[in-house]
C-alpha cells in the first residue's frame, strides 16, 4: 500500500501534522545535533522524520505500529544509513538505543507513554532521555505545565514537574493536521532531571500515596482527605512544617510541598511499601 492510497485510521489516533512551521520548530526545540540518537513515535507518512533527517542527527529510529505505512518508510527513507524503522506497538517493543524523543504521539495512548519514555516516581526511566519534544493535547500539555492553584493542576503536574522540567514550545491548532482533529494541541520539551535532581524512591512511594489519596477527591480540604494517616494534631504539625494548610485542596500544593509532606510523614510512619510493577 503507498501513502496515497492509505487513509488515516481513527482506531491509530491518526492526524498527520503538514504544517511546515510546526515541524521546523519541533526539531529546533531538540537542539540536534551529532551525538544525538533520536527516537521517533509514530511517524506516520514521514513529515517530521524528512526533518529529523535534514538535522545534524546522528540517527533516526522510528517506531510505526500501521504495517501499511511500513514500506512506504522503507521506500523513502531506507537509502539513509541513519534510519531504522521497527513495527510494533511502542508500548509493547523493546525501545531502539536513543537519548532524545522526538514525536507527534498519538493521543490515545499519552498517559502510558509518557510513563514508558520518563517513567514513574518510584522508578524513572533508566537511563533517562536528555530531552523529549512532543505534541499532544493541549488539555495535556496544559495539565503537565500548570502551576499550583490552576484548574488544569493535578496529579500529574505534581509528577511530571517532579520527573522533568516542563516547558511549552508552541501552541498547534487543528488546521494543522490533515485530517483535523476535533481538539487544539502543542508541542511541549521535557527535560528529565538529572538522578541527583530525583526523589529517593522511598520518599518518591510515599508522594504517590498522598497523589493517589488527595486527587481522588480534589475537591475535598487536605483535612478530610489526610484524615486516618496520623492524628490530627501530628497531621497539623507536618502540614505546617511543609507550608500547607490542611483547609487548602490538593490542586493548591506545590510539588516541593507534597515532597516535604511525604518526607514528614516517612518520618513519622517510615518508608511506603513498593509497589507491584
């Protein structure tokens, strides 16, 4: 099958971005050059990878799950040594060598991905990528980028400011795609931190307890939600001792505070138990 006979397929999350000055300022944001292994999600009809491949790039690999788009890759872009290409599902493959993510992603699979390319609290991925340039969802990239007391603040704004530096790179409209999709977008660079930067993983188990238990009910005072971990009057001294108030809302507490809250209380009760992978 070649691209113009290959329609773009819901069940892939499919919308092929064709706006040159997106994709020029995608790769910008990577910052490209010689060293870099690139890692590219999803490259559908090849739009970013033509440009990943005009970069100073030392190699390009892509992963495709369509086995339709695959030898149409294959056939434009199989000359460069620096290009591979796998088919399989990103999710599922052993990931090729790369230091850097480059990726339009498809947006039905953001929340697993991004737990795959940066990882978990407890367990960032290891060794870490230098830097991930991605489009996704604006609602997405609007929640990892919020600060405190934002309506799109949550859990995972704690997590992935607590993983990465977030940053956006530049808003993308859905005229940009073929076909548009029914939602806006942008594209946003994580920096993960480096390993001295990261939470110890015992200190890291306890702040996703207090994500998990607090943003079930982000509506509710810390006061309600905290209840039960230790008496009141032990909950108020470790509420202070991190500058929270128990009458505030989890969608009002930093990332640096929910670390010193889980810290106090790693103190008091010891270290969370792990977790099943």
């Amino acid at each position: 099958m070649t691209f113009a006979a290959h329609h773009a397929r819901k069940r892939f999350g499919q919308h092929w971005l064709t706006d040159a000055n997106v994709l020029d300022r995608i790769v910008a944001a990577a910052e490209l050059t010689g060293l870099d292994q690139v890692l590219e999600v999803g490259p559908g009809r090849g739009a970013l990878t033509e440009r990943l491949l005009a970069s100073a790039a030392g190699a390009v690999a892509a992963v495709e799950l369509d086995r339709d788009l695959v030898a149409g890759l294959h056939e434009r872009f199989g000359a460069d040594p620096r290009f591979s290409l796998l088919q399989g599902d990103v999710l599922e493959v052993p990931l090729p060598a790369a230091n850097k993510v480059v990726a339009n992603i498809p947006y039905n699979i953001t929340g697993p991905l991004l737990e795959r390319l940066v990882g978990r609290l407890d367990r960032p991925v290891q060794p870490g990528y230098g830097r991930l340039v991605l489009l996704v969802q604006r609602e997405v990239g609007e929640r990892i980028r919020a600060k405190p007391g934002s309506s799109a603040f949550s859990a995972l704004s704690v997590r992935m400011q607590l993983l990465a530096r977030c940053t956006t790179v530049c808003p993308v409209p859905p005229r940009c795609f073929q076909p548009p999709p029914k939602v806006q977008s942008e594209v946003v660079r994580l920096d993960p931190l480096p390993h001295e930067q990261r939470l110890a993983p015992e200190l890291a188990r306890r702040v996703e307890q207090l994500l998990r238990r607090c943003f079930a009910s982000r509506r509710k005072m810390l006061r309600n939600t905290l209840a039960g971990l230790v008496a009141e009057p032990e909950l108020q001294v470790l509420a202070t001792s991190a500058g929270v108030e128990l009458q505030q809302r989890p969608q009002e507490i930093a990332p640096a505070q929910w670390v010193e809250l889980a810290a106090g209380l790693n103190q008091r009760l010891g270290p969370e138990a792990p977790t099943p992978s």
